[in-house]
C-alpha cells in the first residue's frame, strides 16, 4: 500500500516552531496551491486548496529559520485524518478541517506531515537585481582548486 502526497505551493504564513515536553522539534506553516480549469463556458477557474503542514526534528527547525510566508515549496509527506469519536464510540474519520475565513467564507484545509521539503525559487529571489548573486556564500562546490571535475 502507499500513501504519499506531493504539493508545490506558497506558504501563508511565517512557519512556528515549537518543542514537545520530551524536546523534540515541531514546525508548523500553512501552504496555498493552485488549480486551475477551463470551465463548460470557455471561463478559466481557478481553485485554491489550503493545507496544514507538520513538520518534525531538524526538518522543521530548518523550514523555521529559511523560509518565510509567500516562499514556494515542495513538500512530500502523508496526509494526517483528523478522527472523531462517533456516537457508538468508534473513531470515525472527520476529513479536512473546515473553518471560516475572514471574509466569512467556508474553507477547508487538510493536514499533511511532511517527510521532504524542498525549497523552490520564490518571487522575492526571482524580484532581486542580477548583481544579487555575488553575495553567494563560498561553499566547497564554488572553489575553484584547480582540479577539473
């Protein structure tokens, strides 16, 4: 069996981390993706899904200190059922959260525990000037030691 989810979207929020009583890292973010379709009027819809991203350890500490809201990611994980106790007693699956915005609209967001993130170009590293990259940091792949491979 496999149950896997793959997103790419933009953070709507600046991720929070925080530490369970044992100490163990948790970050938390909110993430947009897009969808979009050409409706039986030739109109072009698009359709925002809202999703609840957890992410543990030094995978969470690092989505904190790197990405901020509107950053593009991807994220590989597993989505994470809200569960109820029905009426007989049992745990029964709730689905997505449902919730109400401030334009008082429904929305609803679904909630994944990421395995992988991968950080994406952002529009506000697209936006800065070619002169930008200069300031990249010397790493051991940029040095130039005279070996040729």
């Amino acid at each position: 069996m496999l149950e896997k989810v793959m997103l790419i979207g933009n953070l709507t929020g600046d991720p929070e981390l925080r530490y369970t009583p044992t100490n163990q890292a948790v970050a938390n973010c909110g993430l947009a993706t897009d969808a979009s379709y050409t409706d039986s009027n030739g109109t072009r819809v698009k359709r925002t899904k809202f999703w609840r991203i957890t992410a543990w350890g030094k995978l969470g500490e690092n989505l904190v200190a790197y990405k901020h809201k509107g950053d593009a990611i991807y994220v590989e994980g597993d989505i994470t059922a809200k569960f109820v106790t029905g009426k007989n007693g049992e745990l029964q699956c709730n689905g997505p959260e449902v919730w109400t915005a401030q334009d008082g609209s429904s929305r609803a967001s679904f909630e994944v525990t990421a395995q992988v993130i991968k950080y994406l170009p952002s529009k506000r590293q697209a936006d800065q000037p070619d002169d930008a990259t200069a300031a990249t940091p010397v790493t051991a792949s940029t040095v130039d030691d005279g070996i040729p491979f």
